[in-house]
C-alpha cells in the first residue's frame, strides 16, 4: 500500500532536483578554482562536500535517503535501496509503467530487501563506490528523458518490465546476480532514439577530467552525441554487442558491429587515460609536488603521449629535469618576472659565485631559459596551436637502413625491407601497412625511421609566440630578449619536436594496429560465416610425406566413421588407392577434403589424377582444399582430447579439418581465433587488443547464427552472448541431469545464469520445436514423475519458484526464432493483427499475411500501433517469416570443389581464371587459383565498380571464401609470384 506514495514522492522530487543536478554538472566542468578542481580528480571527494556531508547521518535509516532526493539513494551503497528502487525507476522514463506497477505485491519486497541487506554489507567500499556511480549516472539518464516533455512511444523493453516484475516470485533473482544489474537495464532508456537534452549526453564517469568524455568520444568517432551517450549507458548496463546490434538498434542509430566495437575500444582507452591520470595524480601528491598549474595540465591530458610529456619529470627516480634544477637554484621568479615585468628583472642580483649554477651570468640566463623552456612546452594553448599547424603542413616520415644493420643482421631480412631502405611518404598518405612494416624493420634494427618537420613550421610557431602568447607584459631589453628567443628554440628543439613525433608516430601506429585488427578481424567473420555443407559423408585428409597422410571419414552429423593412415608419396600411392576407394565405397562418400599444409600440392594432384582416370567409379568424387591453420594445436589441446578420448592427435587433425567444411562455425570455434591465420602484421599489433575483437567477433558470429542448445556442444555454446565457459558448462550439465530444455524460460533454473545473463542470450538460443515434440511424445509417460523430481530439487534451495511446473514446460514456437522473450508479447499481439497463429510460424502461408498487412498498413504504421519501435518489429517479423531451423550463412559461398588441378607453368599473362579468395590485407586481396600459390590482387585493382551490387555483403570488401573471375597480369616464375586483376565477385 505504500508503494504508490514513495512513487508520488520519487516523481516530484526527481522534478525537483533538475537544478541541483544543473549546478552540479557545471561545478565539475569549471576548472579555475582549486577547490574545484580537487572535488573532480579525486574520487572520494569528487561529489562536492554539500552533498556528502549529510549521507553518514542517513546511511543507518533503511528508508531515508530514498525519500529525501533522487540521487542519494544510493549514497550509502545498499543494494536493498538499489533493489526498491528498481521498482520504482520505470516512472522517470515513462508513466505506462506506473500502472503495471500498481498490480504488483508489496510482499515480495520485504524479504528481497532483507536478503540483499545481509549480502551487501559483505561487500567492499570499492565496489559500494562503483555501484553508485554507474546508479548515478543512469539516474542522470532517467531524470533527463523523463524530463522529456515530448511523448515517447514504448519500446519491446516496456513490455519486458513489466513480465520482468511480474515474475520476481519465480526465482528471477536467486541465480548469483546482484539485482543492480536488473535495475540498470531497465533504467537505461529503451524505445526511439531520442536526442536528449545537453545534460543528458553529459555522462557521469568513474575518475572526472577536464574533458567530456561523451565529448570527445563523439570527436574522435565522428558519431553523434546522443549515440555516444546511449552506448556509453549501454555499455555500462554490462550489454554485449550482439544484443546491442540485434535488440537496441534504435539507441545507436543503426550502427553495425565494427563501429560498435570500434566506439567501444576508443571508450576503453579514454577510460585508460582518465584512470592512469588519476593514479600519477595520487602519486605525485603524496610526494608533495603537486601545483595548481601541474594539476590542470594532468587533468587536460586526453593521451598517453600527453601525460607522459607531463609526468615526466616527476617520476621516481629520476633526476630532474634542467628547469627542475634551474628551479631549485631559484630562478623560478626570475622566469616569470621576465614576462609580467621585465624591466624590474636584474639577472646579476642571482650570482653566487660559490653556488654551481649561479656562479656567472651565462649560467643564469641558461637556467632563465630552462625554464621558460619547460612552461612554453607545457603549455595547453602554446601545444594546439603548434598542433593545429602541423595539420596544415607537409609533415612526412622518413625511413632509411640502418648503419649498423649489415653486421647483425641476416641479409633476408634486410631484402624483405627493400622497400623501405630509403622511404619517405607524408603522414596523412601513408599507408597502416606500411608503418606497420616501418615499425618491424626499425624493431629488428634493420631501419631508422625519423619524422621530418619542414623547419618554416619552427619560424612560424617562435613567431607566434613572440608576438602572441609568451610576449612580455612590458618592455624588455635586448639580452632579456635574446633569452626569451632562446627559450623558445630550446623548447621547440629539445621538448615540443620529441613529443611531437611521438605523437605522430602513436596516432599513426595505433591507427594502422586497429585497422589490421579489424581486417583480421572482417577475415575472421568472413570465414565463421562460410556456408556449411550439411548431408554429406565426408573424408578429411592430413596431408604428409614421411609420416603419411592422414584419413578421417565422418559422417553428416559429425560423427567419426573410420580413421586410417596412407602412405601416398613413398612410392606405395596405387597400392593405396585401392584402400582409398574400398574405403569411399563402403562409406557412400564422394567428397575429400584436404588441408592445405605440408605435402597438400602433391596429394591434390594425386587425388586429381585418380578423378580424371574415373578411378572411384561408380562414385562422383570431387575435392577441396581447406586451411587447417590451427588443427595442430587444437589436436593436442585438452577440448580435443575429451571431444575425441583415445584417438591420436594426428588423426585428430583429419577430422578437424573434414568438419570446417561440414560447419564451419562450429569447428572453428575451437581454435583460438588468432591461430586461424587470415591476418596481417597480427604479432605485430597489440596483443590484447588482438584478443579481445577476435574473441567479440567469435561471439558476435555464433550469436547471429544461434545454437540450438539441446545438441550444441559446450564449446559453442560458451561463445554465446551473455553466456561464459562456467555458465556454458552449467546449462549442459543441467541439459544431462534433466533432459532437453523445453522452452527458454528453463534457462533461469540453471546455475549462475541471472536475469542479466538471460536477457542478453535468450534471443540467440533456439529450441528446435520437432525436436521437442518428439522427446515429449517419447516421454510423455514420464512427464509426472519428472516434474516431481524438479520439485524435490527446487526445495534444496532457499528461494525457489512457486510457479505450477506444468506451465514451465509447455513448449513455445517463438522459441525456435530470433524473436526476444521480452517481445513475446508483441509478438502474439501481430499475430492476431494478422490473423495468424504459431503453427503457421516459417509456412508460406505466414509470409502472405504478412505481406498483406504491410502492403496495406505499413510497418511504421503497424509498429505505432502496437506501441513498439520499426527495428523490434522487423525482427518479429523476420522471425516468424524465417523457417523452421533457417540458417543465414547458406546465402553465402560454399567452399569450392574441383576435379582437376592447374600447374604454375600452365599459366600465361591474360589467363582468365576463376579462384577463391584466401586472405584480404590492407594492400592487396590474395586468391587461390589452383595453382598451389595465391596470387595477389593489388587493392588498387578492387574498385566498387567491380563488386556485386546484389549480392548481401558482409563487409565493403573482399574476404576469405568468396569467389572471384580474375585476369593474370605477371607472373614471377622465379619467385613463385602472380599479379591478377578483379574482374568481378561471382
């Protein structure tokens, strides 16, 4: 009963408190002051006093501070506040939620909050603080779209709330997720893409700095701000990227997943800098050198460049830089008084003849200089405006071999860099790989590598500062100024040009490092993505010479047939062709599969002879040739060795590679992405960096493609959204004891699998409905007493649903769609628009009334009318037009079967050929032809013109799997070389 009244409260006091939130957010953005500016670096006083003061007073009440204003509800780092007012967080965002609250039991709140209460004081004041900051700003985010007087449609995610708070007496919050995660999802604004007011694209975040994040995440994206805050908030809610690009479509604007990831790493690394200006902040305070001037100068750091150019000179144990020296001499006024007042400036009143450094006038002016040098380099102002020019000019970074190079190194290498002995090229042309080639040349010793700046950029900045920004506030005699000029020199020269082109040359490699990151990473999806070849009885073979090839036939679900060894190229090939063809006979089998390793020119050849003598009649057999960059390692490693106990890792390699050609996804998966092989400079580039988009791109992959999780294996499944190896590891262990999930709700009697992480996979899992129809009818006998054993199991726990178990396993054909749980709703809503039922799910009968309503509503109009947003309602839609088991990788290429083989010598210039594509760089498109080599396309040679408008693209170019028409246009027969030109994407 008191539920409605706190509500009344939270709304007008949420209305209320806009202008103290108002005065807040200007408070940290203003840096003069020095009160100021130490309530915004330091963590625990980065909320002003006047806020902080009252919290331990009303930390003990359990009901106070949810009363008295909006954001210190959280002030005291309960979770039990956290839990209550996630009940009530729906009203700042829309009031259609107020009404579905009024319908909920007041008695479930008491022993939540009870049992939250006890959890919550176990915690640490770390992660008290960061949960309140991240409920800080997603209050933010409440306050201002609720301040949003224009009406907001509801989103699938309104619908979701209310099911959400319907069901918190079936165990929604009894798996080990804090319900805080619960209230951030719900709190974050869902529905249209709003463009919320400045305040509310102003993001609260963990260390405050000079600059908004939200800001400068926008400038360096070139996305819009309101983007950028929604996934920031997004982000923060802990959503993975798949649910983002599926789920929240409208939050970013429609961006695709490479943007996504590419906003996410640059978040990351502004949070990085952020995070390690705030420790040197504290480190270089509690050894009492921190000033008003050096504080404001860390907190306008936006690079690490920057701070390390800043923090410098004080770290430990260095000696000091020559204006630290000069300081401790006490020139420090003498600097100063030659630009605010240099006509009172005596240089001779500092000489002391028995003090080093001040004993004669020439050591005084040095020392004057050192420091001006010093205040000149570190200047905000002075470094724009020396930056801003440079863009402007021809600035160009030059390569030549190093002197010392021919005597330690070998004479290969140094021919692999003769592109580079004598290289220059401006920074704005350059190309990533070429600066990636830079970088490992001059890491090998092989190349010294210098940027060149014109020296008029030099005349240009002196005299800016001469006149502009260092000119002093009187008139100063002719020796003052010559110090000033050589001040300015000394700057230029021994500070600002070394941080200049560190500058250059991190902006240019972190550039070039990410966008190989993204090619390997567009290769890798281009390769996960590769059709299946589902039906057929499969032989992979390993190819080898002295330890022979191995053989490995499979059949089309997976299993493993037989496994043999022959020995093709010791002399033995036709004695063992006729164990070959007994085998592929006995096994109904007409499709080899042969790696591409050592020994694979020559066994493709052997099995291209035998298919051109009709050997294996009455069998059509062809051949291909996948990678089996990886199957080596997979073989020995421990997933293989229980996937296939007691079978040895080279005839393990057999069957990995017969599979990659079966499913792709589902065998590539095993392999740590970056042992696939379909990059470029990959050791070269920062390795987590490396890991972290690979292992995004495996997630986004599998989650697009969907498992079904009753015969999906457990290294699949870990690879889902939301989903890790521990929780992967509970569902299948749960799939063993209890038999098939029925339907998607059964997810949240598994072990460890929360609310959160059941929002962020339950869309990507499938339940295969015939699958399910015939385990019921298989059990159906069994169905009573199983359903008493999950009761004796629920009562184990201490919070276990109540809900009739009847009604948890009734199967639910939404299931075996892309369509979200939290749609479902919706979902039921269209069909009876329509006039269609769940039976015609996937039917063509189900496409037409579709069609029907479109052509005569429209979707837009149709989504107004079921109250959600066009981009959730065109994945109902895509859900219930898709059919039964529908798989979106069959639209693309399927791996390409041969019968006969090309040579090298074969080829002549002009040679027409068809090929697949191998491996894409940011220079060229590498193709197989059949040759046993690729040949190279320069990326000059791929023009838009040249690729399908047609066909669905998974990236702007060219990657692993596709096939292509290609034209020879050189060959290098010595160095095994081919240059081709695109003719078109087949």
């Amino acid at each position: 009963m008191s539920s409605l009244p706190r509500r009344a409260k939270l709304k007008v006091q949420a209305a209320a408190s806009k202008d103290e939130c108002s005065f807040f957010s200007e408070l940290s953005s203003s840096s003069e002051e020095d009160d100021k500016e130490d309530s915004v670096w330091e963590p625990q006083k980065k909320v002003p006093r006047s806020r902080k003061q009252p919290v331990p007073k009303e930390s003990k009440p359990k009901r106070m501070p949810r009363v008295k204003k909006h954001s210190p509800k959280i002030s005291d780092g309960l979770e039990d506040v956290v839990v209550k007012e996630e009940l009530n967080s729906s009203v700042a965002i829309a009031d259609v939620n107020l009404e579905e609250g009024k319908n909920e039991p007041d008695t479930v709140q008491a022993p939540k909050t009870a049992k939250t209460k006890r959890k919550s004081s176990a915690q640490s004041p770390l992660a008290q603080r960061t949960k309140k900051l991240k409920v800080e700003e997603t209050s933010k985010g409440t306050n201002a779209e609720g301040g949003n007087t224009t009406p907001e449609m509801p989103s699938t995610s309104t619908e979701w709330e209310s099911a959400c708070k319907k069901g918190k007496n079936e165990d929604d919050f009894t798996f080990g997720q804090p319900p805080l995660k619960k209230m951030k999802t719900e709190t974050c604004p869902q529905g249209q893409p709003v463009r919320f007011p400045a305040s509310a694209n102003s993001v609260k975040e963990e260390v405050e700095m000079h600059w908004d994040i939200v800001q400068v995440l926008s400038e360096r994206t070139n996305i819009e701000l309101w983007v950028c805050a929604n996934i920031i908030r997004l982000f923060n809610d802990d959503n993975t990227i798949p649910f983002i690009i599926r789920y929240r479509k409208e939050l970013i604007n429609n961006l695709d997943a490479d943007s996504l990831r590419e906003v996410q790493q640059t978040l990351d690394e502004l949070r990085a800098v952020a995070k390690k200006v705030h420790s040197t902040i504290q480190k270089i305070k509690k050894d009492g050198k921190m000033s008003e001037c050096l504080l404001k100068a860390l907190l306008n750091c936006k690079t690490f460049e920057e701070l390390e150019h800043v923090s410098a000179p004080y770290k430990t144990g260095s000696k000091g830089t020559k204006a630290q020296r000069a300081k401790q001499l006490g020139l420090e006024g003498a600097a100063r008084t030659l630009l605010e007042n240099p006509g009172a400036l005596n240089l001779l009143s500092y000489i002391k003849p028995s003090v080093k450094g001040l004993s004669a006038l020439q050591d005084i002016e040095t020392g004057v200089q050192h420091i001006l040098a010093d205040m000149i380099a570190k200047d905000k102002d002075t470094l724009d405006f020396i930056r801003k020019l440079c863009q402007n000019r021809h600035i160009c970074i030059q390569s030549c071999l190093a002197k010392v190079s021919s005597k330690k190194v070998n004479e290969k290498d140094v021919d692999k860099f003769q592109l580079y002995q004598n290289f220059s090229c401006s920074i704005r042309n350059i190309h990533h790989h070429q600066i990636l080639a830079i970088n490992r040349g001059e890491n090998l010793k092989i190349l010294t590598v210098k940027v060149n700046i014109p020296d008029g950029v030099k005349n240009e900045f002196c005299r800016w500062c001469i006149q502009n920004r260092w000119r002093p506030r009187g008139f100063a005699r002719p020796e003052l100024m010559k110090v000033l000029h050589n001040s300015l020199d000394d700057s230029f020269k021994r500070l600002i040009y070394p941080l200049l082109c560190r500058e250059f040359r991190a902006k240019l490699t972190s550039d070039a490092e990410k966008e190989s990151v993204m090619m390997f990473g567009r290769n890798l999806r281009q390769l996960l993505l590769t059709s299946p070849v589902p039906g057929r009885t499969l032989m992979g073979v390993d190819p080898g010479y002295k330890h022979g090839c191995k053989l490995a036939i499979i059949s089309p679900t997976s299993q493993i047939l037989h496994t043999d060894v022959v020995y093709l190229h010791s002399g033995q090939g036709f004695r063992e062709a006729e164990k070959i063809k007994r085998l592929l006979l006995n096994f109904s089998c007409s499709t080899v599969v042969i790696g591409n390793g050592t020994a694979c020119r020559e066994t493709e050849a052997y099995f291209a002879d035998l298919i051109m003598k009709n050997y294996f009649a009455p069998l059509d057999v062809v051949y291909c040739i996948v990678s089996e960059a990886g199957a080596s390692i997979y073989s020995v490693s421990p997933e293989a060795d229980k996937e296939m106990p007691g079978l040895d890792p080279n005839l393990r390699s057999a069957v990995s590679i017969a599979r990659r050609v079966q499913d792709p996804l589902a065998e590539l998966v095993k392999i740590e992405p970056k042992h696939i092989g379909v990059g470029m400079y990959q050791h070269d580039v920062s390795q987590i960096l490396l890991k972290a988009t690979l292992d995004s791109i495996v997630e986004e992959c599998v989650s697009f493609v969907g498992v079904d999780i009753n015969i999906c294996s457990e290294v699949l499944l870990r690879h889902i959204a939301g989903l890790n190896a521990n929780r992967a590891k509970n569902i299948i262990e749960w799939r063993e004891k209890n038999g098939p999930f029925i339907n998607r709700e059964q997810l949240k009697k598994v072990k460890g699998l929360g609310p959160k992480s059941f929002q962020q996979c339950a869309g990507f899992i499938r339940i295969n409905q015939d699958y399910i129809r015939t385990f019921c009818s298989y059990s159906s006998q069994h169905t009573e007493s199983s359903t008493g054993v999950e009761g004796t199991n629920e009562k184990q726990g201490k919070k276990k649903s109540k809900t009739p178990v009847n009604v948890v396993l009734k199967p639910n054909p939404l299931d075996q769609t892309c369509i979200h749980p939290e749609s479902y709703d919706i979902a039921m809503r269209f069909l009876s628009f329509i006039g269609g039922t769940l039976c015609e799910i996937g039917k063509p009968e189900m496409q037409q009334k579709i069609n029907s309503l479109l052509e005569k509503e429209g979707i837009k109009k149709t989504a107004e009318g079921l109250q959600t947003t066009v981009h959730t309602l065109q994945v109902i839609i895509d859900g219930l037009s898709q059919p039964e088991s529908f798989d979106f990788r069959t639209d693309f290429d399927k791996p390409d079967f041969k019968r006969s083989i090309v040579c090298l010598e074969d080829l002549q210039v002009g040679t027409v050929l068809t090929g697949k594509v191998q491996n894409a760089t940011l220079f060229g498109i590498f193709v197989d032809i059949g040759v046993g080599r690729a040949g190279l396309i320069p990326i000059r040679n791929v023009t838009e013109a040249k690729l399908s408008k047609t066909k669905k693209r998974r990236s702007l170019g060219l990657g692993p799997g596709e096939r292509v028409e290609v034209r020879v246009l050189h060959i290098d027969v010595p160095r095994s070389r081919i240059t081709l030109d695109l003719i078109r994407v087949l």
